[in-house]
C-alpha cells in the first residue's frame, strides 16, 4: 500500500476550547489511538489534503514532534456548512497485527453485458477489509468480464490473497442491468442498498467493538 509522510506536532492544551482555538488557527486537531496511550496532535488543516481528498487509502508515517507512528485513518469529522474538517482519528497499527481499513476497488474487463446494451451499476467504490499491514494492497480489483446482464458481483463472489473482507456477504459490489430498466433499477438498487447499509452496520459493530472502546477514551480532548 502506498505510504503518506505527515509531520505533526503534539497539542499543548486538550479541550473543547483549546480544539476552538487551533481550528480558528487554520489547524486540525487529531488524536492517534491504538498503542501504549493515545497521543492528542495538530497540523494545518492543508496537510492533510491528499490524505482526505483523494480515493487513494494510505498507510501513513506519522511523526510527531519527530516520533516516528505507522497509522491508518480511522475517522474523520467535517463542519457541516463550511466541510472543513473538524477533527481526525487514527488508528496506530503494528507490522504483526492486522488492520481494518476501507480499500477502493478498480473495475476492469470489458463486460459482456455492456457490449450487449446493459448499463454498469456500481454498488460499492471501497470495501472493508482486515489485512497486516504488509498485505494491504493499493486498491482491489474486481473483474466484470464475465458479467452479462441481469448478473452481479456480490462480496462473497470476491478473494484475495492474505485479507478477509469485512462488508456483508450478500452486499452487492457491481452489476448489469438492462437499459430500458435502468431508471426502475436505481430505485430498487437504492432501497436494496439501504437494507444492505442497515446489515453492514450491524456486522461492524462486531468487528470495530474493541476500537470503539479505544475512541471513546480518545475523544475527551
């Protein structure tokens, strides 16, 4: 997986004031979980622009006040009138334990069903998987070759090597349809993916139980 150099600085004052105040400054409070103790930082909210606008995911070299931390972004929140961002979690992570993150997809082939007239229905543009550090790739590819119209791709259709996807195996990834349905599709692609939603919810609570734990003692700044 592609890595990230962020340089940062630990935050000399924690609270709902002094995070007022570095956010008036144009900086991003953030807090790193996940090792011997969570870590309060801060760094222009610019640096973090290609970590956050980009489809990429990256495993990132946090140094804080020069200490070197492998970490993965776990949380991001935004102000919602303005989308600044308001504050970043990351997840501290070790080369012999595994890791939960969000991996973009690339779709590749040329789909049967396409040539034939069908429209292509993406589901999904990440997938959550489980993974060491050293086994996460840059993206996953999902092959729709063989796809022709009326098939879809679902999550338990997908492997890879040495990680475990953590999204609901019924979820679908991509699809198929035919044209002349499409509009009569995305309506029912839409409340399929609602239910979908409501299932991966539950069945993250399970796999991200010990990290919100983590976060709870975090988020007092």
């Amino acid at each position: 997986m592609e890595k990230l150099e962020i340089k940062t600085s630990k935050r000399k004052e924690t609270g709902k004031k002094a995070s007022k105040q570095l956010r008036k400054e144009g900086y991003v409070p953030c807090v790193l979980y996940g090792g011997k103790e969570n870590i309060h930082f801060a760094a222009e909210e610019k640096t973090f622009r290609k970590l956050i606008y980009t489809p990429k995911a990256f495993l990132v070299d946090l140094f804080i006040d020069n200490e070197e931390h492998k970490a993965v972004l776990q949380d991001i929140s935004f102000h919602p009138v303005t989308d600044h961002i308001l504050h970043i979690d990351f997840k501290e992570v070790f080369d012999d334990k595994k890791v939960n993150i969000d991996i973009p997809i690339h779709i590749v082939g040329d789909s049967i069903g396409i040539k034939a007239g069908g429209n292509l229905a993406v589901k999904r543009r990440t997938l959550r998987v489980r993974a060491l550090p050293k086994d996460l790739p840059d993206f996953l590819e999902v092959d729709i070759t063989n796809l022709n119209i009326g098939q879809s791709l679902k999550v338990r259709d997908l492997h890879y090597d040495n990680l475990e996807i953590l999204d609901p195996g019924q979820a679908m990834v991509v699809g198929v349809i035919s044209s002349r349905l499409a509009k009569l599709s995305v309506e029912e692609i839409a409340a399929q993916e609602a239910a979908e939603e409501a299932a991966s919810e539950r069945a993250a609570e399970s796999a991200e139980a010990a990290a919100g734990e983590e976060k709870k003692e975090a988020a007092s700044e």
